[in-house]
C-alpha cells in the first residue's frame, strides 16, 4: 500500500509536469499567433495603389439631374414697320423661309424698324476714406563700465529735455501747424478753407531763427534742394558712408622652429549709427474726366512742407585733439523736393485728324451726397539713445556696439477708379495734396579723459556723419483749365438737380465731346472732396557720454582706439501720384488755387546744457546746478542723484552690447 501510494504520488506529479508544459506551448503559439494577426491588421490597413494612371480626358455631356431651369429677362415690346403691305404683293415668295441654317428667319425683301434706345448702365464710384497711424517708439540707454573707477555722468533726462527743446522750436517753424484728423466731410473741406488762409501768409514765427525757402505757384515746379532749384535730384547712394574694401588674403609662408607672437590690443566703441525710416506711396486715379462742371466753387491746394531741425555741438577733451576720422563728414540735411504737372495732351497735334460727329445719347449714374475720397496717413518714429561709457585698455581687443538700432514705416496704397466724358457737381470741388516731413536730431555728445590716460597707439574718432533726408514729390498727370460755367452746362446741372438729365441735350454738341458716340455723365448732388495728407516725423536723441582712464593701463599704452558716436540717419520719404487727363473745370462760383514749397533748417549752436569746472577734465555733479534755463523741469522738490553704476551690473540691453 505504501508503494502505490508513492507511484501514484509520482504519476500526479509527472501529469502535472506534463500539463504544465502543455499550457507553456500553448502560450508560446497563441502568442505566436497574436503577433501574426497584429501584424495581419496593420499590413491591411495599407492600400496599394498603382501609380500608372491613365486618362481619357474626354468631354461628356453633364446630367446633373438638376430641376433648376434659368428665367429670363422679360421681353421688351418693340413697335415694327414693314414698310410693305403684304396684301399687295403680286407675287407670293417661292421659298417664305430660309432652311439653309435650320432656323426659321426673316424672308427676301422683310425690313423692319425699331424705335426706342438701348438701356445703359454705368457704375458710380465710392467713396473711400482711409487713416493709417504709424509708430515707433523705443528707449536704449546702455550702460558700460569697466574697473572700479567711479565717474560722474549727466542723467539721461537731461538729453530727452533737450529733445523735447528742439521739437518745439520745430513747432515755431512749421508754417501751418498740426492739424487734426477729419471726423466728417465737412471737417475735410474746413481744413481746405483753413490751409488757404495759412498758405497764404506761410511765414514762420520763429523770429528768423531758422533759413527758411519758400516757392509759390508756378515756381514750385520742378526739383529743389533746400532751396535752389536743380536739374536733377541728389542720390541717395552719394550720401551713404562707402563700403569697406575687401582685404586681399595675403601669401603665408611656414618657418621652422621657436617664435614670438606680438599682440596689439585694440577697443571699438560704436554708440552711434541708428536709422528712421518713413516711407509712404499714395497712387490716386479714383474720379477722371475731361470736362468737369462745378455749380459751387472749386479749391485745390498742392503743398509740401519740409523741416530739418539738429544739434551737434559735442564736448570733446582737448586729449583727442588729434583723434580726428580724416573719413569723417560733416552732419547733413537735405531738403528735397519735386513738384510735377505732366500734360496728357500732345503739344504738336496738327497731323491728327479732327474727330467728326457728336454722341447722340448720354448715360448718367448719380451720386446723392458727397463724393469722398481721403487718404490721411501718418508716420512718427521716436528713438532715445544716451548711452554712457566708461572703458579703459585690457591688452585684448574689445568692441561695443551701442547703437544699431533701426525703426522703419511703410505704406503704399494704389487707387484705380472710374472714368467718365463728363463730371457734373452741384456743390463745390475740394482738392488738396498735402506732404509735411519732419527731422529732429540731438546729437550733442560727450567725449572726454581722464586723468592718466594716454596711448601711443593708433587712435580715431568721429561724432558727426548724421544725415538728415527729406524726399517729397507730387507728381500730377493732367493740366487744368478753369472757365467760367457756361449757359448749357448749367441748365445741364440744373436739370440733374431735379432728376430731369433732358438738359444734357443742349452740352452734346460741345467741342469737348467731339467724336463721343455716347456720353458718360456722373452727377454728384453734393461735394466732392478729395484730400491726401501725408505727416512723417523722426526725433532721434542720441547724445552719448564716453570717458576713458588710464588706471591698469601700465604696459597696454600702445592699445588702439576707435571711437563713433554719429552716424545717424533720418529718413522721410513720401510721394503722392496724382493721374487723370487734361481736363476743362466748368466754375459757377470761385476758383482758389494755392501752390507753396516750404523748406526750412533750424541748427541749434547752442552747447551742452551745462557749464563744465575751469580745470577740470572730469564732470561734476555740481554741473547740473548750471542748466539752460527751460532745459530741465523738476517737478518733484527732492533733487536726483546719479549714481555711476558699478563693474559687475548687467547692461539693461545686453543684445545691443558686444564684448569680444
């Protein structure tokens, strides 16, 4: 009984062994075939397509199964003469209908006649009015010192009052001031009325601080350049700073053997170089017509207003006497301006032959109200760039970049409108072209040793190279002629005014439509009122405040030196494309007509808002007790102190400042 108990002991586990081993195989295939079938669904999921494609391309008939089916117009009666009676005709037609083309028409000998008119229609313009305002406005005070040394500094407040000083002496010698932005149509035509009165008297109130050049009516043609008149403009490219030549690489040869390495240190200093731009481009062909016939009165106004005003006074230590750039230019501002009125009517048309006939019918599309049309674009860029300095000589080259920055506008707008063989007003007709262009720099820099300091290296500095740019033109395609109204075309008017057009009748044999089949006529009940007004400013302060030492300098004297704080560029360019055709303005009230180039400069000579110790090379705090009077206004009765900025303080813009 034991024995069995043991065999069978050793059978079950044996059975268990064997089942164990089963469901392990099993496993193994029915993992097997899981995989297998994963597999299988992800392979199925990708179609294969055949790449070889072939088509027909030909053309069947659509069958949209559409139950659409489109109208059509309504038929007109028309009232038709034979001029034949059909009853006496002896001889019936051998063939009534002709079948050649399968379609039933008219027989031999069948005319007939229709009366009436075609029905035309011409579209009326729209009016548009269009306010951009353009900005930019940034501040980039850099701080840079190097060592311990403890120097004292104007605060930056004091430059940005200065550069308010100068906007408003600006102000003294814009000729019509800022104007405001229209917010109805009447507001347009009372800045029309408002510019004739100021364009008339352009004169200044600024007490003959600033050379002002002034050209009215016919004398405003052509190209001016701060006054003078040229044949050609200046370029832009002749005013720019020439590119670096390209060094050639020069031939190395391998020496053999120990060797010396001499190395001159150098440090580059830039705190300058920033630009403004202004760009606007206004294209304007919106209402065009030959003959154009005014009830009320017709005003048009063309103008430019050009305005550079600078400072560039800067105190420089009597240490740099020698440091002066030989490639170093003067501060530069241009005024220029263009003022063109092209014919479209050849001057030599003799050989062309007279057009014959005049149009019989006339087509009027009427606008109720005024017809408006104003673009008022304005661009300012303000940049503040009073960097302070404070470096000495490491033996190893340094260059810092303090400047650099760039702040640009630009529009461009073209406008394609209608054209018609007669315009009819019944108020009046408002025209004006209007450009004003700003420059305003403070550039008064600070540059100055102390003591200690010296090199025997190369050395270079340059302050001025600012260009200031103003580039205006207005350019008119079409010469007009005013006339007083005559009698048909204000009968014309009168009777467009009363939804009666039976007047156009008597204006369809005028000259000006000689050879028209048929005449276009837009009628506006009210004004029509066309104003482009462009305003760019550029006020840059960039008044920098460097100093050198010569504490550590001891074996690094024959370091070389390049400092620039200039090279500043302001830049306003702007021009209005006015283009019709040689046009006849039919008047029945006044004519007022006002032509004005203005370009004035204003240099500020006056120095540094400050007075600087007799023997002293170095700043004091005490300097700022000796203001300009104007120059600085506190409010706050607690005095400001400027405290230098340590060694270890982070730039406020460390991407504007290099160190290498």
């Amino acid at each position: 009984m034991y024995t069995l108990g043991i065999s069978e002991t050793i059978a079950h586990f044996i059975g268990v062994f064997e089942i164990s081993l089963e469901e392990a195989r099993g496993r193994e295939a029915y993992d097997e075939f899981r995989a297998h079938a994963a597999l299988a669904e992800k392979e199925a999921e990708l179609k294969v397509y055949d790449p070889n494609l072939s088509e027909s391309y030909t053309l069947v008939d659509i069958s949209a199964q559409s139950r659409y089916f489109p109208g059509f117009d309504p038929l007109v009666l028309i009232e038709i003469s034979t001029h034949t009676s059909m009853n006496y005709l002896a001889v019936p037609f051998p063939d009534p209908w002709h079948t050649t083309t399968g379609r039933p028409s008219l027989p031999d000998g069948f005319a007939f006649s229709a009366s009436g008119q075609p029905a035309l229609e011409i579209d009326p313009p729209g009016s548009i009015g269009i306010v951009a305002l353009q900005s930019n406005l940034a501040t980039d005070h850099d701080i840079l010192t190097m060592g311990d040394v403890e120097a004292d500094w104007m605060p930056t407040v004091v430059f940005d009052q200065a550069t308010q000083s100068l906007r408003e002496q600006a102000s003294l010698v814009d000729p019509i001031g800022p104007l405001t932005r229209p917010n109805s149509e009447g507001a347009i035509a009372q800045i029309a009325n408002q510019l004739l009165a100021d364009l008339a008297d352009p004169a200044p109130a600024d007490d003959g601080i600033a050379e002002v050049h002034t050209q009215t009516g016919a004398e405003m043609q052509g190209i001016h350049v701060n006054g003078a008149t040229v044949e050609e403009a200046p370029d832009f490219a002749d005013y720019r700073p020439p590119e670096p030549d390209e060094e050639e690489a020069e031939n190395v040869s391998f020496i053999a053997g120990a060797g010396e390495m001499e190395f001159v240190g150098s440090q580059e200093l830039s705190a300058g170089h920033n630009v403004l731009i202004n760009e606007v481009f206004i294209g304007n062909s919106w209402t065009v017509s030959p003959v154009f016939a005014v009830v009320g009165d017709s005003v048009s106004i063309n103008a430019i207003i050009q305005t550079n005003v600078w400072s560039d006074s800067d105190r420089i230590d009597a240490t740099f006497a020698s440091w002066a750039d030989a490639e170093s230019v003067e501060t530069t501002a241009l005024n220029i301006a263009s003022f063109v009125v092209q014919a479209t009517t050849p001057e030599d048309s003799g050989e062309q032959d007279d057009p014959t006939g005049f149009p019989s019918h006339w087509v009027v599309t009427t606008i109720t109200g005024n017809l408006s049309l104003i673009n008022w674009i304005e661009q300012y860029n303000y940049l503040s760039d009073h960097d302070i300095m404070t470096v000495t000589a490491r033996g190893s080259k340094a260059v810092v970049e303090a400047g650099g920055n760039v702040e640009f506008n630009t529009f461009s707008l073209l406008e394609l409108g209608f054209y018609y063989d007669l315009v009819v007003v019944g108020g009046s007709i408002y025209h004006v072209n209007l450009i004003e262009q700003q420059n305003i720099l403070f550039d008064n820099d600070i540059i100055s040793a102390l003591p200690g300091f010296q090199t025997t290296g190369s050395a270079s500095l340059a302050t001025d190279g600012n260009l200031l740019w103003n580039e205006a033109r207005i350019h008119v395609v079409g010469q007009s002629d005013f006339q007083a109204m005559p009698d048909h075309f204000l009968t014309a008017a009168e009777g467009l005014a009363n939804d009666d057009p039976g007047g156009l009748a008597g204006v369809l044999h005028d000259d000006a439509f000689a050879g028209m089949s048929a005449l276009r006529v837009l009628y506006v009940s009210g004004n029509i009122l066309d104003l482009q007004y462009i305003s760019q400013t550029n006020v840059l302060g960039d008044a920098d405040q460097i100093s050198v030492f010569g504490e550590g300098i001891e074996g690094f004297d024959d370091t070389d030196w390049s400092i620039t704080t200039g090279g500043n560029d302001l830049i306003n360019s702007a021009t209005i494309y006015d283009s019709g055709v040689d046009s006849t303005l039919y008047v029945g009230g006044d004519v007022y007509s006002e032509a004005l180039l203005y370009q004035a400069e204003l240099i500020s000579d006056e120095p540094l808002p400050l007075q600087l110790a007799a023997a002293s090379d170095s700043l004091a705090n005490e300097a700022v007790l000796f203001l300009a009077d104007g120059m600085l206004e506190i409010d706050s009765a607690e005095p400001e102190t400027i405290v230098a900025p340590s060694s270890d303080v982070v730039s406020v813009d460390p991407m504007q400042t290099m160190l290498a």
